[in-house]
C-alpha cells in the first residue's frame, strides 16, 4: 500500500534551518510530481512547495528564496530544505504522493 512517512521536523529558533524528508513507497514514485503542503493551527492547507517527475520546482511566495525542493528517484524520497525560518513558517508539513497522504512532521519556529 501507499506510504509517506514524513520526518526533519523540530524546534529552532528564527532564521534557523531545518531539512524535512519523505519516504515513499507503494506507487511508482519516479512518475509522480511531488510537493509539500503545511497547515498551521486554525489556517487552511497550503501548498510550499512542488518539484515535477523531470525535476522543475514551483514555490509559494512567502518561501521563495529560503526553502529548496529537491528529489531523489532512487531513493524514493523528496526532501525541503528550509533556511532563515520564521514564525510564520511553524505548521504541519505533509508531502502527499499519488492521492494519499502522510501523518506529517511538526515544524515549529520560536525563539
């Protein structure tokens, strides 16, 4: 069956840096685009970022230029580097692939 298994997230202070990982299998992952998505309390769902089966990347504005998608086939996994993190960024982070969804991997951004 289809699995995500999303991890990286913690604590750390403003402009810090984390690096979130996801783990699939169950699909084949190669042929997917892939993205992650965050929820913080009481906000709706959005998309961060998206990095395409030949690699291309699209970003929400508000991370532009601090986070970096990047993907590696042959280990089923797509990764968010995030750099100079704010409050604003502390959510749930998901990474979905074909059509499920993870538990997700908590980000919180405080000093």
């Amino acid at each position: 069956q289809v699995q995500l298994v999303e991890s990286g997230g913690g604590l750390v202070q403003p402009g810090g840096s984390l690096r979130l990982s996801c783990a699939a299998s169950g699909f084949i992952f190669s042929k997917w685009t892939m993205g992650w998505y965050r929820q913080a309390p009481g906000k709706q769902r959005e998309v961060v970022a998206g990095v395409t089966t030949g690699g291309s990347t699209v970003y929400a504005d508000s991370v532009k230029g601090r986070f970096t998608i990047s993907r590696v086939n042959a280990k089923n996994t797509v990764y968010l580097q995030m750099n100079s993190l704010k409050p604003a960024d502390a959510a749930a982070y998901y990474c979905p692939g074909a059509h499920h969804w993870g538990r997700g991997t908590q980000v919180s951004v405080s000093s």
